[in-house]
C-alpha cells in the first residue's frame, strides 16, 4: 500500500522538526524515526488509527505530542494532516474544506 500526503502536511512535518532541532538536534531525529515508525505501521496496519468521522482515522505517535490523521482509500492511505495536540489539536477539521 502507498502513503500520498496533502500538501500541508509536509509543511507541518517541517515545522515540527525545526522546533525540535531549535532545542536539540537529537530530538529532531527523533521524531523523524517516530513518523517513520508510525507511517510503516499504517502501512501493514491501516485500520489501526482510531476511527474519526468521515471514514478518517487517528494514529498517535507514541513519544511526541503528534497524530497523524489519515484516510484509508483502496490502494493507498492518503495523509490529511500532522497535527500536534498540544496547539490547535482540531486545526484540520476546519482546513480540510479548504484542501483538494
């Protein structure tokens, strides 16, 4: 199965890892190896995010304070957003009127 992201998400995976890397660059490497992680495990597991509304689901990283909110389509699973739940946790929902 592949993974395609919206375009903001790379924009906020950027955001999140320069935060990081500001405090210390091991962290920064840290949370990339996470996503990775996480990404890999919605690729052999897809329905393992908790379900949301609108066929979406949720899948948190385990150390840092991320979800991944993604959809699952027929051959691929299409990331929605990065969203950190400790700013603006919900910023997507309203944002993804607004995306293609």
């Amino acid at each position: 199965m592949k993974v395609r992201r919206l375009w903001p998400v790379d924009d906020e995976v950027i955001e999140a890892v320069q935060y990081y890397r500001a405090i210390d660059p091991k962290l920064s490497d840290r949370l990339i190896a996470e996503l990775e992680a996480t990404v890999l495990r919605l690729v052999h597991f897809p329905q393992s995010g908790r379900p949301l509304a609108n066929d979406l689901r949720q899948c948190a990283l385990k150390v840092f304070p991320f979800v991944l909110i993604y959809k699952v389509l027929a051959d691929e699973i299409l990331i929605i957003a990065f969203a950190n739940t400790h700013r603006r946790p919900a910023y997507w929902r309203d944002s993804l009127k607004k995306r293609p």
